[in-house]
C-alpha cells in the first residue's frame, strides 16, 4: 500500500526528503514560533510561521548565487510550532528561550520563523548565555528600544531595549522611532544605521561600517519591515524608504563571511490573501540565510 501512489512533498522546510532533514543529522534547524501577544496595529504574525513553509515548499532548491543545493551542505530539520497562547507571556517566552539554547547545546544553527518581534528576546538570551561575546545583529524598520510600550516592557516595540541590556546590538535600516528611543540611544550600546544613510546607496559601500561594530558571535534578527514596503507589503507596519533584496541579502552574506552567525530569525511576515510574493521573499531569505552561515564554510554535510 505504501508505494502504490505518489506522496506529495513532505510537511517541513523546503519539502525536503527525510535523508537531508532529520533531526540527528541537520546542521539546521527551523524554529516555527507563531507567536502574536502584543501587536498594536495589524494583526496575523502569527501566521506567518505556516505561510513561510508553505512558500518553501515551491521554492527551488538550487542556489545560481553559489552554484549548488545549498541543503546539501548540511541538511534542515524543522521542528513542530511552539503552543504560544498557552500560560503567560512570561512563560512562554521561558519557554522559547529553553527550546532556543536546547538547539544551540545540541551543536545545530537555529533558525525561528515568526511571529512578532518580541519573539527576539528569549532568543537572544539563549544566545547570549550559551555566547557571552554576542553582538545582534538588527536588519528592521523600527528602534523598537522604548523601555516598554502600553505598559509592557516585554512588547515588540520594546524588544532591542531588553536585548541591549544583554549585549551590544547593530540596528540597520531604521527609519521609525519615538521620541523617547531617539534620545535614549546615545546612551544605549546600540549603533544604528539609518535608512535615510543607506537606501540608496550600494550595499558595498555601507557592510564594512556595519561589520566593524560586530563582535566575533553574531545573532542575526531581520524584521521584514526592514525591506521597503515595494518588496515586502506584508508585515504589520510597513515604513517607506527601506532596504532592497540585494541590499540585505548582500549585507547578510559579508557579515556571514566575516563573522560567526550563530543563530537567526525572520520575523513580522503578516500574510495577506493574494501576496505570495512576501511569503516568497521570507522563506528564499531563510535558505540564503542558512546558505551564507553553513554552505559556504563547510564542505559536505556529516552527521552533527
């Protein structure tokens, strides 16, 4: 009965087969966190986990950018999504932060799908712990440094504040805060590079600025509202004048060449009806994001 008909891809990252995505042997691993406690404008990141692994499923798998599958290189696992709506926030966010440094003891490159931003938080902590040297590295439209927002200093329009509070951060492409995050930041150790600075100008001439305030282990976080609202309308706070595909793929590529990333989110995809094109986007950054950090340093995959 089992091969009398032909299956339809398997239900994880990439359709892939289970030779290249089990647990035991993938260097990879995609975290889905649905997770949508504080939003304040529009809502449904918590669907963006499905949406993205949905995307993946209609993805090639060939990369013309490096010349090969970059899977091949070190297999991905994805791993079931977190329950966030059981408990506290509080809780929760304990809980993804064990999950987090779990993967991370376990030798794997994590990589969770949101979900909100404030989903960034406990990740970092995981990070943070298990590599005390951490620099995050920000790719987003919003400071989000207020001490706390509508009361909650776990917010997702607090997140970077909780996350400097651990270790330094790099914020690339912010073009929205308030007036209480802008002046707060000279006394955050936080650098930031303004959209305004940036957007129009070749990646080259910018990544080495950012690069050099980056310590030797990097935490990745790209908010995709970090993207101009032109190639990612589907987020829940879209700002104009953001950054382009090249621009942050190619960033991502020269920090991944000249640091050591040590675990990644996207974040802030908030799927609409009829715009597969931000689905598209998000799940083809998580593979380069994955190809950077472990294609490119390694030569066939082994078993972790």
């Amino acid at each position: 009965m089992k091969n009398s008909y032909t299956r339809a891809l398997p239900d994880n990252f990439g359709g892939l087969p289970p030779e290249s995505s089990t647990y035991e042997d993938s260097r990879a691993v995609i975290f889905p966190v649905p997770l949508e406690r504080t939003t304040t404008y529009m809502t449904g990141t918590r669907n963006g986990p499905a949406a993205i692994l949905a995307a993946s499923r209609n993805m090639e798998l060939y990369d013309e950018e490096l010349g090969s599958e970059p899977y091949h290189h070190f297999g991905i696992a994805t791993l079931a999504g977190i329950d966030t709506q059981e408990g506290t926030l509080e809780h929760v966010m304990d809980e993804i932060r064990r999950t987090e440094r779990a993967l991370l003891d376990d030798g794997k490159f994590p990589l969770a799908l949101g979900g909100e931003h404030s989903l960034t938080g406990p990740l970092v902590a995981a990070a943070h712990e298990k590599f005390p040297d951490l620099t995050v590295l920000q790719i987003d439209a919003h400071a989000d440094l207020r001490d706390a927002y509508q009361g909650n200093p776990l917010s997702h329009a607090s997140v970077m504040r909780r996350v400097v509070e651990l270790c330094p951060a790099v914020q690339v492409g912010i073009r929205s805060l308030s007036v209480e995050e802008a002046e707060a930041i000279p006394s955050l150790p936080v650098r930031v590079h303004w959209g305004k600075d940036i957007a129009r100008r070749p990646v080259e001439s910018w990544a080495p600025d950012v690069i050099a305030g980056l310590g030797r282990h990097v935490y990745l976080t790209v908010d995709l509202d970090g993207f101009d609202p032109a190639f990612v309308p589907a987020t829940g706070t879209p700002e104009p004048g953001g950054l382009d595909w090249h621009q942050v793929t190619g960033l991502i590529r020269a920090v991944a060449a000249a640091r050591t990333i040590v675990a990644a989110d996207v974040v802030e995809l908030l799927p609409q009806p009829g715009d597969h094109a931000s689905d598209f986007l998000a799940a083809k950054l998580v593979y380069k994001i994955l190809a950077y950090v472990l294609a490119s340093a390694s030569g066939p995959r082994t078993s972790v």
